[in-house]
C-alpha cells in the first residue's frame, strides 16, 4: 500500500505524543535499577576513555563479551562530549528515549505500508504504546529495549525489499546484510531478525550468499569474542554471568520443557497486560483467579491474527517468520521474558487492535469498527492514567518504580546516602559486594561486584537448588573476591532481594563477627557491613 500524507502527519504527531509521554518518565539522575542499565552505561564510559569494551565496574576489568557493543557504542559518544557523571544521563536517556519514538512511529507506517494492518487499527496500536507505562520504563532508562525496537523496524523495512523484488545488485544485498545485523549487534535475540531472513531468501531463491555476506562482516568479531567466552559460567557463576552469555543461557538443564512453557505462557498473559497497561489492576479485582485464563486468551489474540494474515498470504512474509523465530527463542530462554516482548510492543498493540477487529467483524459487521475504536479509546484513556500515576510517584520517589508492582520501591535519597557514605569511608582500592554492584560503582567510583551465583531456574522455575547459593557458599565468595564492604539495600523487582537478606542475616546470626556494621539508613534495609575476611 503506498503511503499517504495523512499517514506522516499521524506518524508525526505518534512521535511527538511518544517524546511527551516518554519524557514524564524521565529521571535524568537514576541509573542501574534494573542492572543492565548501567552496564550498558559503564562500558560506554569505558569506551569513551579508551580503555576498550571491558567492564571496568569488576575487580581485574574483564573485556565485556555479553553483551553486543552498538547501544554501548551509541552512549560512548555522549560520554565522550559530556564525561561528568551523571550530568550525561540526561543525554543518554533522551538518546534512548528518542529511539523509542521513532520505533512508534515508525512501526506505524511499516504496518500500513506492507498492509499488516489496516491504517485504523494501527494507529489505535501505536496510541496504546505511547501510554504504555511498561514501554516508557524500559525506553527511559539506558536499556537496549528502545534502541532494539528501531533497528528490528528498520530492519523488517530492509528484509521487505529483496524478498519483494526479483532482482537485486551484489552492494544492494551486502548493505542488506548489515542492516540486518543491526539488531544481533545491539541484544543477543536479535539473531532472529537474521534466521527469518535466511529462510525467507532461501526460500524465494534470493540472494541469500551475499546478504549473509554482510550480516556476518558485521557481527563476526563479537560472535567471536561470545564463543571465546563460553564456559566460563560453568568455571564461575559469580564471574561467568557478566561475560558467558551463551554458558548462562545453556543452564536450563532438564527443566527445559518446564522453561519453555512457563515462558509461553507468560508471553500470552504480557501480550495483553503490555497492551492494555492501564486496565492491568482493573482486570485482576475484578476478574480475581480467572484473570489468568482471561489474561492469556486476549493475549493470544495478536499471535493468532499474525498466523492468519501469513496463512492467506500468497507467500511469506518478513514479519510473521521473524516473531514467530523470536518467540521461539523466549521459550528457549532461562529468564521470564517480559521485558524481551517490549520491544515487540509498538508491533504487537496493533496486532492485537487488529486481531480484535477481525474476530468482531465475523459477527457484527458494520458496528466492528467502532466497536474497536470505543475499546481503544477506552484503554487508552487507562493507559493515559496508569503513566500519569506512574510519573507523579516516580517524581515522589526519584526512582523509576516498576510498572504493576509499585509498592516494592525506595526513595532514590537513600540510595545517595548510602552513596556518600561509601565514597567518604572507603578507600579508591576498596572491592564492594553487592546487588546493585553496577549503580554502586556508578555512583561511588569503587570496584563492585554480585557476590553471588543467578541461579534462574530456582528463582523463576522451581529448580531445588538455593536460588542465589548459601550463606556458606556466600562467605566463600566474600573471602576469595577479596571483598572488603557488603552493601545490602532494595533492588526493586528482583526476587533475589529477599533471598539475600536472608543470607546476610544468618550469616550475621551464625558468624557474628564476619560482617560489622558500619552503616544504616534511616531506611533499614540500607545498610554496609565490613567484611572480616579470613584470608
């Protein structure tokens, strides 16, 4: 379908809504809630010193080959231009946050353009995303969600073409490749975006040999630097889970058919909680027990409209063979995936829009139409409230509370006391244990470090091993990292926070002059212990 100009005025004011909505969300200050974060921001950091891609958070400063180096990269030229920290957060949220609402408004006309859904219903998608508070959390914090959601974009966009046309020039099919790529040197599951476009090239007797030829220019050296990497979480979980990202992934043992259906299960229950964000806490008082079943029937409404339009598809499309792959892979993966569907969101909301119109167009005909349109009208107007709250208690707070699950959050002001304290009593060699180890070394300039295994199958699967190891195994940890100060404060949405004060208090009650107190916030779950080691 070609495009109209009414669709770039709406693809204009999708951007313009979404950079409105992103910024009420944005806390220029904060950075490491989620881990990743900062991560993602220290080895930006890194690189802009030029010191390499390395995680200079960590006792030795390990080369980082977990994660791809394109978001990193992205951050390293802020940094580079602004070096104070964190008066560069600011540029390097709005970097991010930018990125989301491009993808909203460009994942709008992508629909149109390649008729995955009619211009009505995309455009109600799009709206729900711009008010989604689960989106806006990911995309305003230095996270790859946002960045990740353009790139697939641009990179359906791209994979449109060659398997359209009949003929394409060798250059066109190289630059293809890389453009490919763009997804799998941003987040690992990016990969998918390269396995649809293989099979589909294959398939339709394209140019499979020199577009493959781009991809693997691209991505070569860190596919090489992640293979060189494994096995080195089986040698040492503590270690091995900041650089084996293919030994962490490979834990699931047996419990991978308990993984992949847990997973599946989970992807249709967000499919609708990310969609309709606002309605969340409506649906479960007023549904109770039954929201699980309810949850999850709408939620399969998007993925069985996408399997519809592909089967009455005179041959196959770029966008069903790619989530289809991606989703496969979240299956596969030993973590919950909600926050890998977010970037799946700008296309999902108007899948589901779309879906819910097709399935009320059997019946009602003429009044489908506005039947949809009530619904989303209505979802967005929830949605639009959800962010409001969400906004009004982040600035509460100053920290970025997490979407459905508020109520786990800490004032950002106990963070910095904390902070401060560290940064005046300890000393520049000191090595810190932690949970948030990456936002402690942001913030205080002291090597940290998660003393502590991720066990995920314990933690989100029913695996029967300690979830983040013993109080025994956790003094080991202590005495060999060498670590002189174990910080225990909240970590928001991370169900290990729990098991770790349990482990710090019976190592308290069972070796009470292993770790000394030497600091507690006016919020007690702050708090920094000397560790007396015994070597």
């Amino acid at each position: 379908m070609v495009l109209k100009p009414l669709d770039f005025l709406l693809a204009f004011l999708l951007l313009a809504g979404s950079l409105l909505a992103g910024n009420s969300l944005l806390l220029p200050d904060v950075c490491g809630v989620s881990h990743d974060d900062a991560i993602y921001a220290i080895t930006a950091k890194s690189l802009a010193q030029g010191e390499g891609y390395k995680l200079i958070n960590l006792p030795g400063s390990p080369i980082q080959t977990k994660y791809p180096i394109l978001y990193p990269a992205m951050l390293s030229l802020v940094w580079k231009l602004c070096p104070n920290f964190p008066a560069n957060l600011l540029s390097m949220k709005w970097l991010t946050l930018t990125t989301g609402a491009l993808a909203i408004s460009l994942s709008y006309l992508y629909l149109v353009r390649f008729q995955y859904a009619i211009r009505t219903m995309a455009f109600c998608g799009a709206l729900l995303c711009v008010c989604s508070s689960w989106f806006w959390y990911c995309a305003t914090l230095t996270q790859t969600e946002a960045p990740f959601a353009l790139l697939v974009i641009l990179s359906l966009w791209c994979l449109e073409k060659p398997v359209r046309q009949e003929k394409n020039s060798t250059r066109n099919d190289i630059l293809a490749g890389i453009v490919l790529s763009l997804p799998l040197m941003c987040r690992l599951p990016g990969i998918s975006i390269l396995l649809a476009a293989g099979w589909l090239l294959f398939r339709q007797k394209r140019r499979l040999i020199m577009t493959m030829l781009g991809a693997a220019l691209a991505v070569s050296p860190w596919v090489f630097s992640l293979a060189m990497s494994f096995g080195a979480f089986k040698n040492n979980p503590v270690h091995g889970y900041y650089t084996d990202y293919l030994g962490w992934w490979s834990q699931s043992g047996y419990f991978l058919m308990v993984i992949f259906f847990s997973n599946l299960f989970v992807i249709l229950l967000q499919s609708t909680s990310l969609v309709f964000s606002g309605l969340h806490h409506l649906f479960i008082t007023v549904l109770d027990k039954w929201y699980l079943i309810a949850g999850t029937l709408v939620g399969f409404i998007p993925w069985w409209y996408l399997g519809l339009s592909s089967w009455k598809a005179k041959s196959p499309k770029p966008l069903p063979i790619f989530m289809a792959v991606y989703v496969l892979m979240l299956c596969v993966c030993p973590w919950p995936p909600g926050r890998y569907l977010v970037p799946l969101l700008p296309l999902l909301a108007a899948l589901m829009m779309s879906g819910l119109y097709t399935l009320i167009d059997k019946s009602l005909r003429d009044k489908a139409i506005w039947l949809c349109l009530f619904i989303a009208i209505a979802a967005f107007v929830f949605n639009f409230a959800d962010i409001q709250e969400k906004s009004a208690l982040d600035k509460q707070l100053g920290y970025p509370s997490i979407p459905f699950d508020r109520q786990q959050t800490a004032k950002w002001s106990s963070y910095g006391d904390l902070f401060n304290w560290l940064r005046q009593n300890a000393s520049q060699d000191s090595i810190i244990g932690s949970q948030f180890d990456t936002m402690v070394y942001l913030y205080t300039g002291r090597k940290c470090i998660r003393p502590y295994p991720i066990k995920a199958v314990s933690l989100y699967y029913g695996g029967t091993e300690p979830p983040i190891g013993t109080a025994e195994e956790l003094v080991s940890n202590l005495n060999q990292l060498q670590v002189d100060y174990l910080v225990s404060m909240p970590i928001p949405g991370f169900v290990e926070e729990q098991p770790f004060f349990a482990l710090v208090t019976q190592i308290r009650k069972d070796q009470p002059n292993f770790l000394k107190p030497v600091y507690v916030g006016i919020d007690s779950r702050f708090a920094i212990y000397q560790c007396n080691r015994t070597n």
